[in-house]
C-alpha cells in the first residue's frame, strides 16, 4: 500500500521547486477549462506516489509542450511549470498539449533515467528499432502521444532538454550557452523556429554557432536538423507529421552552471517566441 504522494516530497537541493509546486502551477489551467490526464505514474522507495500528468485545451492539438524528461535538466519542466498563466490566455485560441514533468522520479532523485534506468520517453519500439518498450513510462507516454490525442500534421513541438557536459570530463565545448535540434519537413524556413533561433541568438546563453555535441554531432549555426536519436521528438515529426520539432539544450559545466535561475529565464523567453509572444 503506498504510504503518501508526491505533496510530501521538498523541494530539492539545487533551488528547484518541490514536484507539487510544479503540478500546482500546472493545475491552475483547470479552471479555465484545460484537462488534466494521468499518463502514469512511478513510485519512490519510500512510497511516495509520483504521478505523469498531460494537460490538454483540446483533444486535437496544433502546438505541444514537453519537459523534464532528464531528472538531472530541471530548467524545462520549470519554465514550462511557470508559463502556465501565459498558457490560459494563449489557450484561448490555440490547442495544446502540456507534458510538464515527464520524469518526477528522476527529477526528485537527479538521476538522467527513471527507475529502470532507461528513458522515460524512448520511442525506438515505435519507430521499428527495439522490438519492446525501453521502459514503462516510455509504453505509457508513446501511448497517450499516439491514441489518446489526436496531433495534427504540422502541430509545433518545443521540447526543453539541459546538457549536463561536466559529465563527460574529456569533451570541451567551444562556447557557453545553447544549441537545438529541429526537425520536420522544411524546418529551418519554419518561423516558429526563426522565432526561437532570433531569441537564442540574443540571450544570455547564445547558440554556439560551431563544433560537435559530446555526442559527435556537428553543429551548423548551433542546430543539428532530423536527427534520429529515438526520441519522442523523432516519433512526433516521423510518425505525426509535426513541424518544427524543436529540441532545446542548455550547456551545464557545473550542476548550477549556468545558475537555475538563468537557465529557466531563458527558456521562458524561448517559450514567448515558440508562441510569438511579445515581450
């Protein structure tokens, strides 16, 4: 028998907000209508329940949100957690999907995995590469993205990732600050990803314009486009369609360097150009 839930877990060490802060946050989009749907859910050690959450406006959406997906990158699930009053205005003409945390597990222990110690949002069973789900957040999220909602082509994905390189001690970056991933049919004339690319240009965490990610990828202008990386961001262009699938990343030197605090600012400004909000 589960002993309590997530409302009893602090927050944690590094200044990120407890998990029920993160969910109160999101919850607040109910009563302007939004839904809210359990995907799944993982259990700590000692008991605690930690539940997967969608929020949704529409079960037909055009625009889509996802963070946490790494436990050790909180900035996304964050921002994503401190947009929501933005999200009950935009909502008002716009369908989307809000996935805010998608490993709690992960984000309350600062581990990269979930319990298993696979991916929470690995999608290779989907694209044909592993005959099985990764692990059981991974068959229930890939699951909920392809049956339960119903994307439509073109819908824009913005996806909130951190790149911890201080764990690869023999990789050095070439600058300080960002890179994406975009991905879809004619991504890079997207202007949902000119948005995003003119805002990280102009921040304080710049888009290292050269180089190769620590995990051999060559950056041009600080993108890497289409890759194939097993992602729920390869199924969502691949297998719906969606454009521009925008993956974004923070470079960590250190755990809180960059500081959290700029690290989620500037997601919150990536977040206003992904909607063309005017600051």
């Amino acid at each position: 028998m589960l002993k309590k839930d997530y409302f009893s877990i602090p927050a944690i060490r590094d200044g990120r907000p407890a998990i029920a802060e993160i969910y109160q946050n999101c919850d607040d989009l109910l009563a302007a209508g939004w839904q809210r749907a359990e995907i799944t859910a993982q259990v700590t050690s000692e008991g605690e329940r930690l539940p997967i959450y969608a929020y949704f406006n529409s079960e037909r959406v055009d625009y889509i949100l996802i963070g946490g997906i790494h436990g050790r990158e909180p900035a996304g699930a964050i921002a994503n957690s401190r947009y929501a009053g933005k999200l009950r205005q935009l909502g008002s003409d716009r369908k989307i999907l809000l996935l805010p945390l998608l490993n709690p597990w992960g984000y309350f222990q600062h581990i990269r995995y979930g319990p298993n110690g696979q991916s929470v949002s690995d999608s290779d069973h989907c694209l044909g590469r592993l005959p099985v789900a990764a692990s059981p957040e991974a068959a229930a999220i890939t699951a909920f993205v392809l049956n339960s909602m119903t994307i439509n082509p073109g819908a824009a994905v913005l996806d909130l990732h951190e790149d911890p390189v201080y764990e690869a001690p023999d990789y050095h970056p070439k600058g300080w600050g960002s890179y994406l991933y975009i991905s879809g049919e004619n991504c890079l004339s997207h202007p949902i990803a000119n948005r995003v690319v003119r805002c990280l240009e102009s921040c304080s965490l710049p888009l290292i314009r050269e180089g190769t990610t620590r995990f051999g990828e060559r950056l041009i202008d600080g993108i890497i486009v289409n890759t194939e990386d097993g992602s729920i961001d390869e199924l969502l262009y691949k297998l719906r369609a969606c454009c521009p699938v925008i993956t974004a990343e923070t470079i960590l030197h250190a755990e809180n360097m960059p500081p959290l605090t700029e690290r989620v600012a500037t997601y919150l400004k990536v977040l206003d150009a992904f909607f063309g909000v005017s600051e």
